[in-house]
C-alpha cells in the first residue's frame, strides 16, 4: 500500500540545519521539529555534500535525542548522491556507495598531501569522505582567512587533474580533455572545496530520495526543498520538471535567486540555520493540523 504524508523535505545540512560557524544543530527547536515531522509520518532527507560519517555525529544523535520513533521516514543522502543511508534510532542503517561516482585513488592520495603540506593553517582534508576529494575550512580560522587561500586551493586541483589527463570544470570554466570530455568537477562554497564527478549534485540526490520513498511506498503530497547556494536549487527543478508540487526555500538569497517555474521561500532578515529553523517550525505545524494552509 502507497502512503501519500502531507510532506517531503529534502534538506541541504550546512546553512539550513547545521550551523556553518558550528558545524553541528544549534538551534534545539530544529532537530525537535525535524523529529515531530518524521513521526507524523512526513519524509524527511538530507541531501548534502557531507559524508555519511558527518551526518552519524552531527546529525542523527539530536534527532534520536529529541525523540525520533522507530520506522520514521528519515534518510541521508550524501556526498551529492553518491553515498545513501536509512536513519533510524540505532543511528545509519547500511551506507551504499556508488563507486563509479569515486575519485582515482591515486588522486586522492595525492591531493591529501598537497593539503596537508600546503593549506594546513586553514583547512583540512575530510578523511570521512568515499566519494568526493573535500577539503574544509578549520573551525577556528575567520571565514576571510579561508577564503583568500581557497582559490590557492582549486587552481591546484584544477591543474592536478589536468595533469592527469582529465577534464574539468568550476562554475562556467571547462577544461576538457584531449577528446573534450569533462569527468570531475572542482565545487567551492562558504567552507569548503569538493572535487568530485560532474555526475554529482543535488539533482542526482533527489532522484536517490524518489527511489528510497518508492522502496517504502512512500508517496509526499507536497515537496519542500531548502538549501544555501544556487546547487541546491537543483533539488526543487528535478521535482518540478517530473511534476511534483514543490516549493524551494533560500536561506542565503543574498547571492540572488533565480527565475524558476515554482514558489521560492525566504524569511526575511534571517538566514542560515534561524531561517531553516524557522520554516521546519511552520512545517511541522502544518502537519499537526495536516494541512498546509498558509504556512508560507
């Protein structure tokens, strides 16, 4: 039997749920209400960048902590798609890994000690990561710090990859190979760096998200996406162009916010995870009531 829950929620972690000064839920309301919805039987993923080993410390202990019940629709979708898992009370259930999607070990390998050798003092090497070559601002170094050296960062890696004979591209910049292909993609945000296949992104995701709710039945009646950069739009255009009633929301519209063919939310003077907290508070309300009505 197909169940249709009033909502599914396809969340980006960083900006919207987890802090990006913290990296962790620090708003208590957000992980109660992400609870309070999968409980009501909406589905709830994340889709993110982030590894499966992120989500198992960062995320899953503040929604078991605030009451997550046993079966609730809840699953991470990481690495950008390339990297799956159900979530339950006993934390992730088993990680599937695309390995087709993987970067060359030998690239990886190679890209550790350029990190750790050259941008030490400002960021380091995810070693949680199956798929995808991240590196990550540390913690305690200023946003402005980083940023000056995270260019440093990708041309290297642009330049490592075309060494090896592949072709690349970051934002509107290709470099194909000798055959003009393109196999990797160089993707820099607020924090981070990751090199990974052009295959990945928040698209591939939500298609892995359908798959998921389909293997339970499971069947929203309305989508919300909410993400922190333009690559998490691709969430809420994949849905739209299969027919699904979705509404995307922006927690950092100040880089702008395209023209789409659906509703785009924001909340005003809050962003990041205040505006993410926000709309799950206004969401998980409507699923009490069971009915959107006006929550927007």
């Amino acid at each position: 039997m197909t169940s249709a829950p009033l909502l599914g929620l396809l969340l980006d972690v960083d900006g919207p749920i987890a802090s990006p000064v913290t990296r962790s839920i620090a708003i208590p309301s957000i992980a109660r209400d992400l609870a309070a919805l999968a409980n009501d039987g909406n589905a709830v993923v994340f889709n993110t960048g982030r590894s499966d080993a992120f989500i198992a410390e960062r995320v899953v202990p503040p929604l078991v902590d605030a009451g997550l019940e046993p079966g609730a629709p809840v699953w991470a979708i990481c690495e950008k798609g390339a990297v799956w898992a159900a979530i339950d009370r006993g934390g992730l259930g088993e990680v599937f890994v695309d390995l087709d999607l993987a970067m060359p070990e030998e690239f990886t390998a190679y890209m550790r000690d350029v990190v750790r050798s050259q941008f030490d003092e400002v960021a380091f090497f995810d070693e949680t990561k199956r798929a995808m070559v991240s590196v990550e601002q540390h913690v305690h170094v200023s946003s402005g710090d980083y940023l000056v050296a995270q260019p440093r960062f990708d041309a290297h890696a642009h330049a490592a990859l075309a060494a090896r004979g592949f072709g690349t591209v970051q934002g509107d910049e290709e470099r194909p190979d000798a055959s003009g292909r393109v196999h990797w993609r160089v993707d820099p945000s607020i924090i981070a760096t990751d090199v990974e296949s052009v295959r990945l992104g928040k698209d591939l995701g939500a298609a892995r998200a359908i798959e998921l709710l389909a293997e339970r039945g499971v069947r929203p009646r309305h989508w919300r996406t909410m993400g922190d950069s333009r690559g998490d739009y691709r969430m809420a255009d994949w849905l739209h162009e299969r027919g699904e009633s979705v509404r995307h929301v922006d927690v950092r519209p100040a880089d702008g916010v395209p023209a789409t063919g659906y509703p785009v939310l924001t909340a005003g003077d809050l962003i990041h995870d205040e505006a993410g907290g926000l709309f799950l508070g206004r969401w998980a309300e409507a699923s009490r009531r069971g009915d959107l009505g006006d929550d927007e």
